[in-house]
C-alpha cells in the first residue's frame, strides 16, 4: 500500500469520525442542552442563509466569475419566479415558473 493510499484511507476514516460526532452530538446528553435565547432566535435563520448561500453563486457567477452581462437567461427565471411566489406563495409554482421562462431562453436563444 503506497503512502497516497494510506492518506486516503486515513481521511475518510476522520471525515467519517467527526461526521458521526457532529450529528450525534445533541443525541449524547441524557436531557435536554439550555441554549441562550440570542442563539435560539438566530438558528431559525439557519436554513435561509444556507440556501441563500447555496442559490446566490448559481445566480450571480457562471465559471467562478461574476456575470457581466444581462443577457443570461438566469436572470428573468428568477425575477419571473420570485414575482410569482410573492403573488401565489407557492414553491410548485415557483419552480415551475422558473423554469418555462429559463428552459427556452438558454436552449432557445443560447442565453
């Protein structure tokens, strides 16, 4: 076994490791861990800021750069979707929407 291998092996082991620690930590204590106040207000923007940071590179970069150009069939998808989720409030729809105006403006016109 050549040393790349060793390392390898040794990273998945310790990947796998804190994975197992980091999800099974709240499930370790007997009761229940007290968490202040500020913290418990900030853990329900959680989710929001982790898809916001998950969708805004998709939106606004294309190859690790910032788009340069209005020309992007992105740009509409998403300005068509987020008008119709304020007017519905309906993900389904939303998706949708999204991708009727995306779907022909980048295979159509080549956005």
């Amino acid at each position: 076994m050549n040393w790349d291998s060793v390392e390898t092996v040794i990273a998945i082991v310790g990947l796998a490791a804190i994975t197992l620690v980091s999800r099974a930590f709240f499930m370790i204590p007997e009761r229940e861990l007290p968490l202040p106040d500020w913290l418990k207000r900030g853990l329900k923007y959680a989710p929001l800021a982790a898809l916001t940071a998950v969708i805004a590179p998709e939106l606004l970069m294309t190859q690790g750069r910032f788009i340069h150009t209005v020309v992007d069939a992105r740009l509409p998808a998403v300005v068509c979707a987020v008008g119709y989720y304020f007017w519905r409030r309906d993900i389904l729809g939303t998706i949708v929407v999204g991708m009727a105006i995306y779907l022909p403006l980048h295979i159509g016109l080549g956005w």
